[in-house]
C-alpha cells in the first residue's frame, strides 16, 4: 500500500479515537457549559429579554438531525418529529440543502448549519473538545465554536432531541455516537429536558458509544428505544433510563398520494415495490438474486416498481435499483423511480402496494404503518427487532446467497397464510402508541392532550417479565 495512504489511514484512525474519548467528551461539556451561562447571562441584562422558564411557549424546541442528505428515512424521521410538536423547531443540521423544510412547518422551523459538530475536528480545528493539539486542517477553531454556538442554542430551548435511529452504538462511527450522547448530556446538565429519540442499539456496540450514554443516562437523558431486543440489549449494556418505544416514523400522519397515481395510474391491482440497497450491495452481488425476485414478481401477475430510498455518492440506490431493472430487461410491467421521493409519496406508494421487499429499514417502517407485509434484509442487527416488534419475525431475511429463493419463500408463505397479515393490521395501533412516546411531555400541535404530562413521565419501562436472549439475534 502507499505509504502516504498508510499514514492518512493511521491518522484517521488516531483522530477517530481522540475524538471518541471521555476527555474530549468532557471538555466538550465543559466548553457548552460555559457558553450557556454567557448566553443566560447576556440575556439576563438585555430588556424586555425573558427566560427560558418565563416565556416556554415561544421558546423553541432543539433538535439534533441525523445525517439528511439523500436520505428519505432520515427526512421522515424529522418530518415526524416536527408533525408531533408544537410551537417553534430549530433544527441542528451538518449544510443548509441536507434537508427539505417539513410540509406546512415553514413559519416555526429553522436550520442551524453546525458541520463539525458531529464529525468534525480531529488533531486540529477543536476536535479534541476544542483543545489545541495541533494546527489542525480546519484553519483553526471551527469545531469549538460550533460547541459554543450549541450551548448559545441551549440556553434558550424549552427541550432538546436527538435523533438516535441507527447511529448510537457506534457501529457506523464511535465519534458520532459518542458526540451524540454527549450533546444530549450536555443539554440536561444545562437544565433543559433531553431525550435520544428512537434508537437501535447492537449487540455489540463499541466500547467508548457505550460509556457515553451511560454518562448520558446517569445524567438524565431519556433513551427511547425503538424495538424489544434493541431495549433488551441496552438494559444489559447497563444503559440507565430506558424508554420502550417504535420508530418515530410509525407516528407520523402526512400521506401524499400523488406519486402513486402518477407512477401506477388510477387504477387498482397487485403491485410489489422493491428496494435495492447500495448498502447491502457493498458485500453481496444482489443484482441476480433481485432479478430472479422480480422475474416471479412478473409471472404471478405482480406490477413491481423499483423504488430508491437513499441516494448519495457513497450509497446510491437510485443506481442499485437501475441495475436491476436493466438486468430484468425490456418488460412494461416493471418501473423505475429514478429519484428520491419525500416520506409522504412514500408511504402514498405503500398503501397502494401488497408487498414490499427492501434492504432499507425506514421504507419498511412505512410499508408497515400502512398494514403491507415488508420483507426486509437485515442490517446491522436493527431489522430483526422491529420485525420482532410488530410480530412478524419471518419477514426479516439474511442476505448472502440464494436470497432471491429465500425472499420469494417467504414470500410464497405470506400468500399462503394471511396470519401475518392480520398480525401487521392488528399491531398498527400499539406501534402507533409506542411511537408517540418519543415525544411524551412535548406539546401536541393544534389540540392539548386531554391529560396534561410532563416530561417526568417518561420513566424508564421495566424489561418483559420473560424476555429472550438478545444476544442470540444475530448482530
């Protein structure tokens, strides 16, 4: 190997492990802090300026976004998110563009570009809690005034939230997942009410994600765990104050039609949806296996549109679902999405199908809302649980070779025996339910909930009286 790419590789690695350690999560701390109480302070001696506790109903709620960008899973957990709260939203975003403004919330939403609060620094540009440990690539302090603008936010939010999805084990990056936690941990220490909104957690999450959010935790961060071995594993990990909740999208109302009626005509009749992912296409050759998928789609009389859901330069799967479909060839009963859609055309699609067969979670999440069986390629140990959740296990499938066969046999199940089904219908409003904990204590939008909560109500669930092993779902 080149030894110029040797030397960037152990650099990366090393910045990797500075920025995840505990010192630089407590100067990170430590830096929010002090810009909390200047901001306090500074409003504090300007007229007519009222507190925090003073003026909540105008004071606004801080959300920490996921990644965006290409992403329709992470634009409908922040639609969801602004769907189920009331008042003013300011989101905390990595590049203005990376998200669409949320439908109607034009008047109370706005975005904060911090883009190294996450990822950023590393040696140099404050990436060791905003320390000097070096002249740094960014041209000095850039992260350690991101931290600052943070605490200035902080210190006049009524709540903060971050969206926790796949992204606090540390499995994707220990740095983002312990940032994460630690943003969260900062908040509650300034006195604002802090949650990690719907999360996974892996069964073997890295060691440094793991210390976080117990420190997270210990402070009063409210995990809200997405699914029953997610939950199950936290609780093993001593993780404090979990939540058991669903996937923020289960709670989500905004359907678009429109993409349906122009993608599948107004009328009705078997239609499959199917997602390719580049994700899952990294390890395995999918192509064949989805083109056998498709070809049996064909012959049992199935429609079946290709439908993309992440779209980016280092995951494309507009480009995976072309493939496919130009493996299948030249046949008028297959279609090609060649575009991301928003959330609600999604989920208009997903009333509209009978089956759906993805490698992507969240399009899963909505073919459920919807009552459609999903069959779904397990990744990073997150499919298993919510498939556990709403009682359809045998949805979830490896992938790895003969997965076109193994899709369609489960497939040929579903056709078979409505069971699961009925399971999936009979489960949408307990997942609805447990969806909207995740912003318990959080003002509704339009109607008062006829019971008033607080955020003390989000008490930490005790685990099932019989749980399973979670370390024996497969991570």
């Amino acid at each position: 190997m080149n030894p110029s790419r040797l030397v960037r590789r152990a650099r990366a690695r090393a910045e990797e492990i500075v920025a995840a350690s505990a010192i630089a999560a407590r100067r990170d701390r430590a830096r929010i802090a002090r810009a909390v109480q200047r901001a306090q302070a500074g409003a504090a001696g300007a007229p007519g300026v009222s507190n925090r506790s003073d003026a909540a109903g105008s004071a606004p709620h801080l959300l920490l976004a996921s990644a965006g960008a290409g992403n329709i899973g992470d634009q409908a957990m922040l639609d969801a998110f602004v769907e189920r709260v009331d008042g003013p939203v300011v989101v905390v975003i990595r590049r203005i563009g990376d998200f669409a403004m949320p439908p109607g919330a034009d008047d109370r939403v706005s975005f904060v570009p911090l883009g190294e609060l996450i990822y950023g620094g590393g040696f140099g540009g404050g990436g060791f809690g905003g320390g000097r440990l070096g002249g740094g690539r960014l041209g000095g302090d850039v992260r350690g005034a991101e931290l600052e603008a943070f605490g200035a936010l902080l210190a006049t939010a009524r709540s903060c939230s971050v969206i926790g999805a796949d992204v606090m084990d540390g499995r994707y990056s220990p740095r983002g997942s312990v940032r994460r936690a630690t943003l969260a941990e900062a908040a509650v220490r300034a006195g604002v009410p802090s949650r990690i909104l719907g999360f996974s957690w892996n069964a073997h999450p890295h060691r440094r994600a793991r210390a976080a959010l117990r420190r997270a935790g210990a402070a009063g961060v409210v995990s809200l765990v997405r699914d029953p071995v997610s939950a199950a594993r936290a609780r093993i990990d001593d993780i404090p104050g979990v939540v058991d909740t669903a996937d923020l999208v289960f709670a989500a109302r905004d359907v678009d039609p429109g993409a349906a009626t122009r993608l599948l005509g107004p009328e009705d009749g078997p239609v499959v949806l199917v997602n390719a992912s580049a994700l899952v296409g990294r390890d395995h050759d999918q192509v064949g296996e989805y083109r056998r998928i498709v070809n049996a789609l064909r012959a049992g009389g199935d429609r079946v549109l290709l439908v993309p859901h992440v779209s980016r330069p280092s995951s494309d799967d507009v480009a995976a679902c072309r493939a496919v479909f130009e493996a299948v060839g030249d046949d008028p009963g297959v279609g090609l999405v060649d575009r991301l859609l928003t959330p609600a055309e999604i989920r208009g699609l997903a009333a509209r199908a009978r089956l759906v067969v993805t490698g992507r979670m969240h399009l899963a999440i909505m073919a459920l809302r919807a009552g459609v069986p999903a069959i779904t390629l397990a990744t990073q140990g997150k499919v298993e649980g919510l498939m556990r959740l709403v009682g359809v296990p045998e949805l979830c499938v490896e992938p790895g070779p003969d997965l076109g066969e193994r899709v369609l046999a489960v497939a040929r199940r579903l056709e078979s025996d409505p069971a699961a089904r009925t399971r999936i219908r009979v489960a949408h409003d307990r997942l609805r339910t447990l969806a909207q904990r995740n912003t318990i204590g959080l003002p509704l939008p339009a109607a008062p909930v006829a019971a008033p909560v607080t955020f003390a109500d989000l008490a930490p669930t005790a685990p099932p009286s019989s749980p399973t092993d979670p370390r024996a779902v497969p991570a």
